[in-house]
C-alpha cells in the first residue's frame, strides 16, 4: 500500500519505485518475509505505474479499486468485507452474485 499512501497517479519513476519497491524490501527486511501482494493506493493507478510493477518482478498480484472481475492478477477488484458481513454475505462476494460485469 506504500509507505506514504500517496496517489501513484501522480508520481514519477523514482517517486513510484520509492513507494512501491524500496519500502517493500524495507519492510521484507524487518520483518523477515516476504511480501507479494499489493493494492494500489485509493485504487488509483496509470498503465505506466503498472508496468513498472509488473517488470519489478516483485508482486504476484495487485488490487484495484475496481468493482468489476478481472482475470489480470495486476488489476484484481478490491472486495471489502466487513465484521457485520454474514456468511451468506462472504458466498455472495465469492460467487461475484453482484457484479454485473462478468
């Protein structure tokens, strides 16, 4: 989620490898594992910010803000559940029962 969670959007090269490479392994290092997912800021990114990703060869997958499915792993939909989500809730968001963009 980068150190700062600033918008990507907004950044350059350096500023986008800072936030999104150089704190990651910072933090690999502290704490000792490996970290291969990330989410993009307010789900905001560029083609540009996702190319730089994706060449860095240091994420499995990425999420979006994007309610939409996706089979790219750089642009998976953000599904946020809550503690007041019901089982039935959890089923709903797992079969994409809501998504009308399949």
């Amino acid at each position: 989620h980068t150190k700062t969670h600033s918008n990507l959007k907004k950044m350059n090269y350096d500023e986008i490898i800072y936030e999104t490479i150089d704190t990651k392994r910072q933090l690999e290092q502290k704490l000792e594992k490996r970290i291969e997912h990330f989410s993009y800021p307010y789900g905001g990114y560029t083609e540009q910010v996702k190319k730089i990703l994706i060449n860095s060869n240091e994420y499995k997958t990425i999420c979006t803000s994007k309610r939409a499915w996706s089979q790219d792993v750089f642009e998976l939909a953000r599904i946020s559940l809550k503690p007041y989500h019901t089982v039935k809730d959890y089923d709903d968001f797992l079969f994409l029962e809501q998504w009308t963009d399949i």
